[in-house]
C-alpha cells in the first residue's frame, strides 16, 4: 500500500541519550499540503447498528450517487438485507454518510469526525469511519494518555501515535480499512476524547514522525515498565534496532508495583491441567527481567506455560512479576499464592508514565522521544495523493 509520504530536511535527533542531548532540534518545512485520510473500522461483521450525523448529511450509493439526505440529529439503525445494507427505506450495496458543514457522524454509541462508510461483510456490515490523521490523533491521545496530562508528553504520544497509525496502515491494514479501533491498534474513542490539551499536542507537532534508516518506525508503547523498558525480541519475535530495553522512570506512577492474590482454588481453577497447583517456577526470563515461560507443577502433573498464556488466564498488568506461596504447618498445599508485580503493559517502547515523569521534571518530547526509541530520527511527512 502506497502512503504517499515524502521525508523532507530530515535531522538525526539525540542519538545519545536525552541526558546527553546538547542542543534542541528545530524542524523548519512547509506544511502537509493535503490531509490524509485513515479509514477506522470502528464495528466489524456486526448485525446492526445505528448510523446518523450531527448535520445534514448526504447518502450515497456505492457509485458515488445520492440517494437521500438524511436530517441533522437524527438517526437509523444499518442492517445486513439480501447481501446489501438497508438504513431506514434505503438498500444499496454499499452506504456513505458525508456530513455537511463540518458536522459529526454517530456510530454505534458515539460521534466522530468525518464521514462513514458502510458495507456488507463478514455475515453482518461493517463500519468505516474515514477521518484526518491529525483529527484521529486528536481522540487517541485523550484516549492512550488522557488530554490533562504534561504538554510534552503529550506531544511525545502524538508523535508516537502517529507514527504508529501510519506504520500500522502500511503494514497491517487491508483494502477494507486502515487501522481498527480497539487496544490491538490504538484506543480510539471518537471527539469524546478529545481536549483542549490534545488539539494542543497534536497541532503543535502536525506531521511529524518517527523514521529510522528512513522508514516510519512501529513505534508502540505502553503504560509503565515498572522501572526498565525491554528489547523488543523479548516480547515479539522480531528484532528492531530502535526498540531497546533503557531505564524507565516510571517509578511512584499507579502501576509501578501491584499486587494480586489467588486462593489455592481460584489459581488451580484458571490455570487447569495440573490438579491442585503446589508451585510454580519461572522457566526463562528476559534480559530485564519480565518472564517470558513458567512451569507450573500440581499434585496430579505439570506443565509449561507461555507467559501470554497465564497473564490472559489471571488478568495481570504484565509480565513482570513473581509468585509466592502461602502456606500452613498443618497443611502440605499452599493455601493462597501472591503475585507481586511491576508495569502494565507489554514494556516496549515509550512508557507513557515514564514520559510523564520527564515532562514533569523539565524533559521537551524530543528528548523523551529519543531515550525511548533509540537512534531514531523525528521527520515531518508531506501527504499527497
């Protein structure tokens, strides 16, 4: 898939760590001569749903031919109907809801910028919303970091997420949509996320992005590491140059240290297959320490288990964690087991508490940026069609 993007007086920025940076890199290009457009698949092979629009709005056919208007502040539910949509009296293969005068669309339960396409798919329809970049980032910043953050860190999610949107679009996106609009992608919620501190972030980094050897880097992050980040071939399988474990300073942040505890019964139910769980040992580890097998041993078997695979079972912030039995002198089964933990998230790339720690303490989002995805460069990108 071709983005379009040009890379324009791109400068290598703080190769060294922020704490070395002796200068402050200035960007100076002409903006983005035309928006680019992310198609979000906001409901995916859903039975129905409700469309609408905060104006008057056009719909059209799949051929770019009116059908109808449709009024302002009122709405239809879109159904599957004989291999076509049907909103309302309307059938055709395929619906666009285009908004006049800048006005807002309604998907599901919330309003968004844009306009929307639906079409039959996958047994129900499916909802693309078409939107601005810098409009979309506007709603994942409120939603990945909330918009009453440090104005630099936000600006650090900005840059992070854009670069990640337009990585992901290149990447993983199909003829269908660009991106989705869950955590798998990036959280995006619509204008209820937005903020005076996200159009903020946004606007004052308009376009620019993350590159290394001159490609748009997979710039994912997290919310905190509980004190360091981590390779990334620890977590995935793929090696990046640019995503380094380096010390986070995420420390005294919500989840820097948690704790979760399990009756014997409770931890035996959810892990299954071993009988009544009496240990569990780590099996391999990283180079930072977060887990990455365990083996698990009960009265009636063992096995080992793949981290992902008992974090899902246990619902735990990360991977970064140890367990401790709890046991009686009268019995020979722990009775309960603790789990001590640091982080939330996977811990590659930017830790978004992290960041908020260094803008607090004086840090501008290049610096940030730098110390989280090592030997990068920020360009800003002209979108043409």
């Amino acid at each position: 898939m071709n983005t379009g993007l040009f890379f324009l007086n791109t400068t290598k920025l703080f190769r060294r760590s922020w704490w070395l940076s002796l200068f402050i890199w200035f960007l100076f290009i002409a903006p983005a001569q035309a928006a680019l457009l992310l198609r979000v698949a906001i409901a995916e092979g859903t039975s129905q749903i409700r469309v609408g629009s905060s104006t008057n709005a056009r719909v059209l056919d799949g051929a770019g031919r009116a059908i109808a208007t449709l009024s302002g502040n009122s709405g239809f539910v879109a159904k599957p109907q004989s291999g076509k949509v049907a909103i309302g009296n309307w059938l055709a293969g395929q619906i666009w809801i285009e908004p006049e005068n800048n006005g807002l669309v309604w998907i599901g339960d919330r309003w968004y910028r844009g306009k929307t396409r639906i079409f039959p798919h996958k047994g129900g329809i499916t909802v693309v919303n078409y939107v601005d970049l810098e409009q979309y980032l506007y709603s994942v910043l409120g939603a990945e970091m909330g918009g009453d953050w440090p104005l630099e860190a936000l600006k650090a999610q900005a840059v992070a997420a854009r670069s990640y949107a337009l990585h992901q679009r290149e990447t993983q996106g199909n003829v269908l949509y660009d991106l989705g609009n869950t955590q798998k992608w990036q959280v995006y919620k619509g204008v209820a996320s937005e903020s005076p501190g996200t159009y903020a972030a946004v606007n004052s980094t308009a376009g620019q992005v993350l590159t290394y050897d001159g490609q748009i880097i997979l710039a994912v992050f997290h919310s905190s590491s509980g004190g360091h980040t981590e390779n990334v071939e620890d977590v995935w399988s793929n090696p990046l140059p640019y995503l380094r474990g380096v010390p986070d300073f995420d420390q005294g942040t919500p989840n820097y240290e948690w704790t979760k505890t399990f009756s014997q019964s409770e931890l035996s139910g959810k892990i299954g297959g071993v009988g009544n769980i009496m240990e569990i040992h780590p099996q391999k580890k990283s180079s930072h320490g977060s887990l990455i097998s365990l083996k698990v041993i009960g009265d009636s078997g063992s096995k080992v288990m793949d981290v992902d695979q008992l974090t899902a079972s246990l619902g735990l912030k990360s991977a970064r964690f140890n367990i401790v039995s709890q046991k009686t002198q009268s019995q020979s089964l722990p009775v309960a087991f603790q789990i001590k933990g640091k982080g939330f998230g996977h811990g590659v790339g930017l830790s978004q508490w992290g960041a908020y720690n260094l803008a607090r303490q004086g840090y501008n989002y290049q610096q940030i940026l730098a110390h989280y995805y090592q030997g990068t460069n920020l360009a800003r990108i002209d979108v043409r069609y």
